[in-house]
C-alpha cells in the first residue's frame, strides 16, 4: 500500500517527460522569410549589394552638400552678430549729435559746428565701410511701410501722404547681403479720423447707389 501510494504522488519539481516545449522554435514565417533569404541567386545578392552602395554613396553627397552650404555662410554671415552690435556706435553718434544740437549753452556756436561736423565724418567713415562689407541700410522715408523690412512704432496723421507711408525715421535699419540686420523703427502716415468717417460714408452711399 505505501509502494502504491508513493507512486501515484508526484514530485512538484519534476517535469513532466510528455510536455513538449515551443520556445526555442521559429514562426513559420520566419521560417519561410529565412529560407528564401537563403534561396537568394547570386544575382539578387549583387542587386541588393548595389542598392545599399548607391544608398550610402548618396547620403555622402547630401551630407557633402549640406558642409558645403554651412561653409559658404559661415563665409558669408561669419561677422553678422559683431555687424549688429557694431550699429550700436552709429545710434550713441545720432544721439550725441541730437544731444549736442539741443543744448542751449553751446548752440549757435563755432565749437557746437566743429563737433557736428567731426561727428558726420565719423558717421559716413563708418557707413562707407559697412557698405564696403555688403551692409546696407534700408531706405525707409516716404516709402510704402514693409513689415519685412520697417517695424511702425507710431502713427501720425497726415492727409498730404497715402495711409501707411513712412514719414519719420526714428532708428535706420540695415541689411547684410540677403538678410535682415535690424528692421527700420519708423511713424507712418494716416488718415484725419473725419476724412476716414467721409469716406467710409461715401463708399456706403456708393453702395446703396449700386443697389438701386
């Protein structure tokens, strides 16, 4: 009986010598992608082999390429930060030149002329040589505003100019080659509010009259 009964129990930590396991065993598919891998000629190799060189060969030009065209505007636009730190020197000359011409206790005088005129050499040495290194400043009075090129920092009334035309400089703005600088700080010109309402009344009526 006790024979019997050791038997029948079984050991939990023995395995069943029936149970088959599946791990290490391949898909199919997998199976099948591997054969026909396999199955390859020799000329499917060398096709494949001659796709892959001509895909590296090509992503060695676009990255030559790429260098190429990193190194020309580092060339180029090597000096355009100094470029628009340098601007600062021409607003500090505008503003002693302003400052100068509004102080009372030298106006009128030969000293107040000399220091403007020395102040307009300087100022026309330094804009010859920006223009000698592709730095140009942006034409800005009376012309159309260009959200590209001016920032209108005010508007001032004026019937004499078309709505939007530039007609006070307030900082000159400048381009390097292709590229912005700085924007021009500029007033641009509008309509009296009265002459606004006239019109706004005139095109209604123009309205109405087309209607009728």
């Amino acid at each position: 009986m006790e024979k019997e009964e050791m038997q029948n129990k079984k050991d939990p930590n023995l395995k069943d010598e029936n149970l088959e396991l599946n791990v290490d065993k391949q898909p199919p598919e997998e199976i099948k992608k591997e054969d026909e891998e396999e199955q390859l000629s020799p000329e499917d190799e060398i096709a494949n082999l001659k796709d892959k060189v001509a895909r590296t060969f090509a992503e060695m030009e676009n990255q030559r390429r790429r260098f190429e065209k990193e190194k020309d505007e580092a060339f180029e636009y090597g000096g355009f930060s100094f470029a628009r730190e340098t601007l600062n020197l021409l607003d500090n000359l505008e503003r002693s030149k302003q400052t100068l011409e509004s102080d009372e206790t030298i106006k009128d005088k030969d000293t107040l002329k000399k220091l403007i005129e020395h102040i307009d050499i300087i100022n026309k040495d330094m804009i010859s040589i920006f223009k000698k290194n592709n730095i140009e400043p942006i034409k800005a009075l009376n012309e159309k505003l260009d959200p590209n090129l001016h920032q209108a920092m005010m508007e001032v009334e004026d019937d004499t100019k078309d709505q939007g035309t530039i007609v006070q400089e307030i900082q000159k703005g400048f381009m390097m080659k292709d590229r912005l600088l700085r924007p021009s700080l500029v007033a641009v010109s509008k309509k009296r509010v009265e002459e606004e309402q006239n019109n706004q009344k005139n095109q209604e009526n123009l309205e109405k009259e087309a209607k009728n």
